[in-house]
C-alpha cells in the first residue's frame, strides 16, 4: 500500500482539521460529493497548488483514485500531507452505503 493512499474509513477516521478536494468534473461534483468536500477540478489543480496549505492534511478524490494518486504522490514529493482517497467517488460511495 502507497503511503499516499488512504480509504476512505481512514479519511473519516482522522478527526484532524482536513482539507478534501473533489477533483471530479463540475457536473460529477454537483450530482454527490464528501459532505465539505471542496471542488477543484484536476485540470485546474496545478495552476492553484500554491494556495492549499501545508499545516493540514489534504485528501483527494477524482472519479476512481487514478488521478489523485498522481496529484498526492507528487504533493507528498513537495511537502503537502497528501493522500489519495482509495478507489475515488467509488470508493466513498461504498464506504457510504455500509454506513446506513
């Protein structure tokens, strides 16, 4: 497992002050997110990076955990806490329904 990547489970487990971003696209984003989840989409991600902060954990979502995977690992490399949400949006909503 990538230090990088992290489930869901451990993104709700971690009780920290955390950033999340939903790199998904906007209409993807409007149909269901992380509740407080904040929408940067991918593309854009690069050109705002020097505006999230470093003193607090960052998790990511894209639609499967391809994309955040990059953006998190190349983050750590930089000096961010940032971790991937394992399996994206999917993953979430998994983690989602089990707790109904």
């Amino acid at each position: 497992m990538q230090i990088y990547r992290k489930t869901t489970q451990q993104m709700m487990a971690d009780t920290r002050d955390k950033l999340i971003l939903d790199l998904r696209k906007n209409r993807e984003f409007r149909l269901g997110t992380i509740p407080g989840a904040v929408h940067i989409y991918w593309e854009d991600l690069q050109n705002q990076m020097q505006e999230l902060p470093k003193d607090k954990p960052i998790y990511m979502m894209c639609y499967t955990g391809e994309t955040s995977d990059e953006f998190a690992q190349w983050m750590q490399e930089h000096g961010w806490e940032a971790y991937s949400i394992e399996d994206g949006y999917r993953g979430f909503y998994r983690w989602q329904i089990t707790q109904e």
